[in-house]
C-alpha cells in the first residue's frame, strides 16, 4: 500500500510538473498558423529553402467597411496616417477606412468606370487608374474631382498604341508612373505640367529568347519569320515608390527578374531571389525591406539587397481558413508592420500581425541599414537562438564582427551564411596581420634554408655525403613502375613523342595508368572538399565519396571504350590498352598543377581569385589538347579524322547514357509491377 501510495505522489507531481511547464513554455507558432513558413539557408551558397518558425501570423480579417461591402476590388492603398483607400472595382468607386476597416468616406460613383488602380499622395490626393474611361482621375482628400489625363497627345507615345492604365504610382515630383494594358513599351511617365506631358517609357522588362528559338530561326525564310509571335517584353503587372523615389514593379511569368527595383534611370538594380513566376503586388516595407505577394496568396519578404527572408501564406482550399487566400490583388504595410492582403475573390483584406522572432529581425533590418552594425549584434543574436540556421542573421553578424575588427568571428559567420565577399573581406584583413607579424621572421627562415642548403650542397661537392641517398634513388628510379610513372611527365610536355612511346615502346601499362587515374581522383576529392570556403562548391561537411569515385571512373571507361569503338570502325590504329594509357595520361596536367592551385586557393581571395580560375582553365585546356594529340597520334589519323572520332565519340557516350537511362526507367517499371504482385499476392492469402 505504501509503494502504491508513493507511486501515486509521484505521478501527481509529475503531471504538476508537466502543467506549469507547458504553462511556462510559449506555444510553438507552428501550431497556431494553417500555413509553413520559409527562409533560406546559405550555407552551402546555393540558398535552399527550409521551414522556420511562423513569421507572421493571421490576426483578422476585413470583410466589410463599417456596414458597407466591397466587389471585385483590384486595388488598395495605405497611407501613412492610418487610412485604407479601396479600388472598389465592382462598385465602381473608393472606399475609404481606417486601419480596423471602419467606414470615413467614399468617391468616385458616376465617375468611375472600372478603377483597377489607386494610390495617394502625402498631401492626400487621390490618383485612380481607370482602365475602361481610359484616364487617370484625380480627386483631394473631400472626394472631388480635380483633374483627368487622358492618352497622351505624343508621337512617341505611339498613335496605335491605346491608353488602358490600371496601377499607377506618384513620385515627389507629382509625376505619374503608370502601367497601361497590353502596353509592352514600359511603363508610362506622366508629368502634371501643361495638363499632362508625356515623358516617355520607363523600365521595359528584358526579353529573352531561348538558344532552340535562335536555332530554328536560322533556318526559316523571312516569310516565315514575319508570321512568328514577335518576342516582344512583357508588360508590368504592378508597381510601387519607396521613400526615396524608386519604384518596384513585379512581372508575370518572367523567368528572370520577376520583382525589379529601378533607379532613376529605369535600370534594375536589384536582383532579387527569383521563387515565385505568378506575382501580382508590391510594396515596400519600413526597413528598407520588401514585400512581395503571388495571385495564390504567397507572401515573399526581402532585404534591401534582395535575399529572402521569409515566405508564408498559400492558397484557400475551399475551407476558408484565415491567412489563406484565392486571388490576392494588392498588398501593403502599415506603420507597425501589419500586412495588408486584398482578395478579390473572398471580398475582404486578410491582416497578418508579425511575430517576436519577426521583430527582432525588423529591429536588426532597422540598424543594420542604418550601418550600426554593433548594435545590430543584440537582436541578431537572439535570432539566431530561435534559428541557427537563419541565413540573413549570419550574414548581418559576420559584417558586424567585420567593422569590430574581430576577423575570426566574422569568417565564422559569414561561411555559416555563405556570404564569400564579407568572407574574403575578413580574409584579406586577417592575412595582412598575419604577414605584418611575421613578414621578419618568414624573411629570416628563408635566409637560413637557403644558407643551410647552400652548405650542404657545399658539403656534398667535397664529401659526397649524400651519395648513399643518391644511390638509392637512382636505383628507384631504375624500376620499371617507377619509370612508366615519370614517362607521364615526358608526355605531358612532349605529346606527339610521348603518343609514340605509348604505341611502339611499352612506355605504359595498365598498372601505370591505373595508378595515374586514382592519384587523379584523390586529388580531385582533395580539390572538391577541403580547398578554400572562397572557391568550395559543396555543402561544408558532406561527403560523397562512392559517388565521386564512381562517376570518374564510368565517364573514363565509357568515354574511352567509346572511343575505342569509333575509331576500330574508322580504321583507327591504336589498341584499347594504348588508348586507355594516353588517356590516363592526358591527365598529368592536372596531378602536377592542381595541388599548387590548391595551395593558392588557400591564401587569396575573391580580388585574386583570377589565378586560381586562370590556372583551372589552364589545367582543362592542356588536357584537352593532350586528349586530342594522343587519339591522333595512337590512331594515325588525320587533324580532320580525329575531329569526327571526338564529335562520334561524344555522341556514342550520349547514346550509351540514354541506353543505361531507358533501361533504369524499365527496371524500375518492372519491380514495381513485381512489388504490387507480391502486396496482392500477400493481401489475397492472408498473411
């Protein structure tokens, strides 16, 4: 009974314990959205996107102002003192509230048509792009109307080109920037002087055309060309005006440069992670961050430089959960970092209300834009305790440390954020001590080698006292393997002689080739992992070693059985061996270079990093003018054969990887055929 009673107290306290913890323990945020949150991780500089903790997080929705509803609503605009002005679309008219959704006013009925675009100025005046009356209508602050633009009476406007504006955004100046459908010539400027004076066309978006597209239209005749889709630029979606004059503007369906920040000039600087190919609105924040939204609800925030930061939202299911969305229009920020999401589909704005951890980042944002990096430590620090993995903390961390002259912890963090310029920054501070410390004593230490060797040189020119060792490498030397491996030297200099060896005088074997291909994979293992943060490819810390042993050797055999083949059926005269042994050979070059690019990875930086790409491109170089020497040489063929066997060559390895492809594709088929005959079989008899 005791130990029963004693058993009882314990679970009692246990449940206490459990209850006051959870009491005590904030709730994950998690739980509390109906959508994942996600930034990047940078660590291996390729920027992949992980969950993090919730960012924002659904707090209400406006579906009405005061008792008054809105329809198709394909705008909205929130000004600085706290109001909402609403592109009421289907009522043809703005609504006006304040930040709850309560009703101050309305304007516009019997003048509007179908306003799609609207925007106000600090003095209160109200611009509405107005697609089917095909102006831009001006009202004050009371709702009256105070001046309409229509087309603009230009030549360069063009005479065919219509004026159907539907965003429009207003600079300091008074100058209107307005983006007009089916209008792929950019957006139009609009100046208020002389009751409207067109400007010109600003921010064309890029066009691009696909290598395939450049093909095919080299072979077509020029009547053919004339009834091909001109590629003509996609017009702007949306735009936006921070405070200092730029304007953003987001693209539908642009692979490249979806969301644009252009200067005065209408040049994009600003490149942006590129996510999402559906964006609908834009609107910058107030830390020199922005924020993007897609039709789907897709909420993306970026820092000044262009790195996400955070993406959350998604699209409605049909359960009409708060933070979810269907058709997103417009997006803005108020005062206190609430965002503002217009749904034409749902009729209401949905508000989402930042987190802790979203504070402390917009804190940081704050004082590192500001270039108070030290100050910014604070926050970022507790940012990277709620997520380590954060990659913009990191960066912001290394570059604080960088301007505290702490260099050790600034290439710390800048490698946890794959940040290689503050990296190399850092870098090239911390080498400059190191050789300001010990220029001296390096300088010395070179001075007594040199004096040491020169005595020994001295020593052994009398005494001999180094004969012994001579002796022995001599006899080394002498050894059969040992001269096979030293000819690979002889032929990296001397191709055409060293070819000739190859073929009539034994000067390899496949023992000799063989121990050529695994000091070249070993070195190339040594390259891809352990060479400089500045130059490094793969994600610190993994290893793929059976893979990277594996496919040196398949592209080596098949390329060299390849072309074995190919040159047998075009009266080629070398033997698989000699062909196999010139190639392994062909990659001296690389042995002997490449551990003096490593070393020299080691100690440049990005300033200086031509030399270590020059000296790759070198390495590549002569092994590909070694590939083709030997295949001439060894096969006896022509400049002119030699460059059909390499282009057979390179199509039969093709050939064989599409073979190998058809067939895993097949074996997979097969062996899930098998599976769902042994689940059935299993499920049939019971067991």
């Amino acid at each position: 009974m005791k130990i029963k009673k004693i058993n009882s107290f314990l679970i009692l306290i246990t449940l206490l314990c459990m209850f006051v913890t959870s009491l005590l323990t904030p709730a994950t945020a998690f739980a509390e959205v109906p959508y994942k949150t996600y930034t990047h991780d940078a660590s291996d500089g390729n920027y992949n996107v992980i969950e993090t903790q919730a960012a924002y997080i659904p707090s209400r929705s406006i579906t009405k102002i005061g008792e008054t509803s809105f329809a198709w609503a394909r705008d909205m605009h929130i000004t600085k003192d706290g109001y909402i002005y609403i592109a009421d679309t289907g009522n043809r008219r703005i609504l006006v509230s304040d930040l709850q959704g309560n009703y101050i006013t309305e304007f516009g009925s019997g003048v509007l048509m179908t306003p799609s675009g609207v925007f106000v100025t600090e003095d209160n005046m109200v611009y509405v792009a107005d697609r089917d009356a095909k102006k831009i209508i001006v009202f004050n602050n009371k709702g009256e109307l105070i001046k309409e633009y229509g087309k603009p009476n230009h030549p360069l406007y063009g005479d065919e080109v219509d004026f159907l504006p539907i965003k429009i955004t207003v600079n300091h100046a008074g100058n209107m920037f307005v983006i007009c459908e089916s209008n792929t010539n950019g957006i139009v400027q609009i100046s208020p002087a002389e009751g409207g004076t067109f400007l010109g066309y600003y921010g064309t978006n890029p066009t691009s055309i696909s290598l395939v597209d450049i093909i095919i239209r080299m072979f077509m005749t020029d009547a053919q060309r004339a009834k091909m889709i001109m590629n003509r630029p996609p017009t702007p979606d949306n735009l936006a005006i921070d405070e200092k004059g730029l304007i953003y503007t987001v693209t539908r369906g642009q692979r490249y440069e979806t969301l644009r920040r252009l200067n005065i000039a209408g040049k994009n600087i600003m490149e942006a992670d590129d996510y999402d190919e559906t964006p609908v609105a834009v609107t910058p924040g107030n830390y020199n961050n922005v924020y993007m939204v897609s039709s789907q609800g897709y909420v993306y925030e970026f820092n000044n430089e262009g790195n996400l930061l955070f993406v959350f939202g998604g699209r409605d299911d049909g359960r009409q959960r708060i933070g979810l969305s269907k058709k997103v229009e417009a997006v803005g920020v108020d005062g206190g970092d609430l965002i503002y999401l217009l749904d034409s589909d749902m009729n209401q704005i949905q508000v989402f209300e930042p987190t802790e951890f979203t504070d402390l980042l917009h804190e940081a944002l704050y004082l590192y834009s500001k270039g108070r990096y030290t100050e910014s430590k604070k926050p970022l620090e507790q940012i990277l305790r709620m997520n380590s993995l954060f990659g913009y903390a990191n960066k912001a961390m290394g570059l604080a440390y960088l301007q505290e002259e702490n260099y050790d912890m600034a290439l710390h963090y800048s490698k946890l954020a794959a940040d290689r310029v503050t990296y190399s920054d850092a870098f090239w501070e911390k080498r400059n001590e190191w050789i300001r410390d010990n220029l001296i004593i390096t300088f010395i230490m070179i001075v007594v080698l040199v004096t040491i060797l020169k005595i020994f040189k001295h020593l052994h020119k009398k005494k001999g006292i180094f004969n012994r060792i001579n002796n022995f490498i001599s006899i080394i030397k002498s050894r059969l393997i040992v001269t096979r491996l030293r000819y690979a030297l002889y032929f990296m200099k001397h191709p055409i002689d060293g070819s000739y060896g190859v073929r009539w005088e034994g000067m390899t074997s496949y023992f000799s080739a063989n121990i050529i291909i695994s000091i070249f994979i070993i070195f190339n293992i040594i390259n891809k992992y352990f060479t400089s943060f500045l130059f490094k490819t793969v994600r610190e810390g993994r290893y793929n070693l059976f893979s990277d042993i594996g496919s040196v050797l398949t592209i080596f055999i098949v390329l060299t059985a390849c072309n074995y083949l190919v040159c047998t059926i075009n009266d080629g005269e070398g033997s698989f061996k000699q062909i196999y042994c010139s190639f392994a050979y062909c990659l001296t070059p690389y042995i002997v270079i490449q551990p003096v690019v490593f070393i020299i990875s080691k100690v440049v930086t990005l300033n200086e990093s031509f030399l270590v790409t020059f000296s790759e491109q070198l390495i590549l170089a002569w092994v590909l003018v070694l590939i083709f020497i030997a295949i001439k040489e060894v096969n006896n063929i022509t400049v002119k054969e030699t460059v059909k066997v390499i282009v057979l060559t390179l199509f039969a390895a093709l050939i064989f990887a599409l073979l190998v492809f058809i067939i895993y594709v097949l074996w997979q088929q097969v062996f899930d055929f098998i599976t769902a005959i042994g689940g059935e079989a299993v499920y049939r008899l019971g067991f």
